[in-house]
C-alpha cells in the first residue's frame, strides 16, 4: 500500500489507464516501480512527483496472492475513519537541495 500526495494522484490515474488496464491487467497482476521526478510549481517551490512504470508481470499465482492481500486490506481501510488530529499541521522547513 502507497500514500500518495495529490501532486501524484493524476499520474497515478494516468499510469493504471494508460500501462495496466489497457493491457487487459488490474494493477494486483503487475510489479510497479515507483520513482521520484523533481518538479516545480508556478512559484518555483520544487517538490517531488511520483512516476510509475510497468516493470513486470506476475504469475497467475502471485497474482492471486496479490490480489487478495488487496481485497485484505481493502477491507481494513474502508472501515477507516479519517480524524483531524491524523493530519500534520505544523509547517515543516524543508531544504530545497533535499529535495529529489
């Protein structure tokens, strides 16, 4: 399971339509690398956006592991409830050159 930020989200949207389910594969049938691109916003802010790619496909019988490891916590997940105090609201000084 991966957090993503929202500057990620798309990208991710994209990857699953574009390299998984055009395939004819569900993303539990896959092995995905995930990497780390440097952007920068319109302010010049750089930040880190995830990439994704297509570096595998698992065996029928790896897939349904996978697949059901996803519908385990799936389960978990969607009985979840989202608190205010699980949100960070401190702001954090980060050195740009830290960045990827």
């Amino acid at each position: 399971m991966l957090t993503l930020p929202p500057t990620s989200i798309k990208n991710w949207a994209n990857f699953l339509a574009k390299r998984v389910v055009s395939k004819g594969k569900r993303v539990c049938e896959v092995v995905t690398q995930v990497t780390l691109k440097k952007v920068a916003n319109s302010t010049g802010i750089q930040y880190s956006q995830a990439q994704f790619a297509v570096v595998g496909i698992l065996d029928p019988e790896k897939a349904k592991e996978a697949k059901n490891y996803s519908d385990g916590i799936k389960v978990m997940t969607r009985k979840l409830e989202i608190m205010p105090d699980d949100y960070i609201t401190t702001t954090v000084e980060i050195d740009s050159e830290e960045v990827i």
